[in-house]
C-alpha cells in the first residue's frame, strides 16, 4: 500500500504548471463539493421516515458515501480524514442552505460539476499531461486530500 507521501508525490508528476496548480485548488474542492450535491439530490432514507426529523436533512446518498470516503483517508493519514471530515460537512452544510433556496440542489450541483471539470480539463491541457485519474481512479479521492496537504504545509501541520 503506498503512503499518503508517495500518493502525493505521484499526483503532483502531472500537476507541475502554476496554471494547472491554481485551477486544481479551485477546481477540486469543487468537483468533490458537487459530487455530494449530486449524490444528496437521489432519493433516499429520509423518504422512509427512519431518522428523526432533525437528522434527516442529512439522510441522503452524499453523506452515507462519506463514512466510506473517510475510510479511505484513514488508511492514509488520520489528519488528513480529519481535515477532509471537516471540509466533508462544510460542504454538507452548504448544500442544506441551498436546498432552502428556489435553486435546486441538483441543478446547482450539476452546474459547478461541469465547470469544475472543464477547468480541470484546461489545466492539464496547459500541463501537457493526461488527469492522474486516468492511470488509477484512487487519484479522484487523492486530488483533494493533495490541496489539503498544500494546506496543511502551509501551517505547519505533519500529516
């Protein structure tokens, strides 16, 4: 199993240009954002009255992903799950306030979704290399958990 380090180190092969750097820092956190504001919009265990009502804003297929997504970090690095825990309900919590406006959580989610991923696409055409995803789909997780590291580094935080 490779460490986070040797996860990054790979990731960052394809991610060298300043231009492809900076659309990724703006790009990834917002793909990972829709991907929950896509997966929060299927019908799920809200509809079938098991949790209080209080939890069930929060019943949906974008936060049971999640415990597993975390999972994935924690074989890695216990803080980094704890930096993606937190940016995990920053977003959940974003995408309940705007399931309270006319937009459709969805249609906002599907939005930013394509935009994202254009950009991300227009950085790697700038880099000159393929998307790191294309040689092994972990690298979807990895891409935001290397922004945190950026982070993390910048404060002075190990991981």
């Amino acid at each position: 199993m490779k460490s986070i380090d040797q996860w990054f180190e790979e990731y960052g092969e394809s991610h060298q240009n300043k231009t492809n750097k900076s659309i990724h820092f703006i790009c990834v956190p917002l793909i990972y954002f829709s991907i929950i504001g896509l997966l929060s919009s299927v019908p799920s265990l809200s509809l079938l009255k098991l949790l209080p009502d209080s939890l069930s804003a929060y019943a949906h297929f974008g936060a049971l992903l999640l415990p597993f997504v975390m999972l994935f970090y924690l074989r890695l690095s216990v803080a980094i799950t704890i930096g993606m825990m937190i940016f995990s309900v920053v977003c959940l919590v974003i995408i309940q306030l705007i399931s309270f406006t006319v937009i459709k959580v969805w249609m906002f989610s599907l939005i930013v979704f394509a935009l994202a991923w254009s950009g991300q696409f227009y950085g790697h055409k700038v880099e000159g290399k393929k998307p790191s995803f294309l040689k092994d789909l972990q690298f979807l997780l990895i891409g935001p958990a290397w922004i945190l590291g950026f982070v993390y580094r910048k404060f002075r935080i190990s991981y």
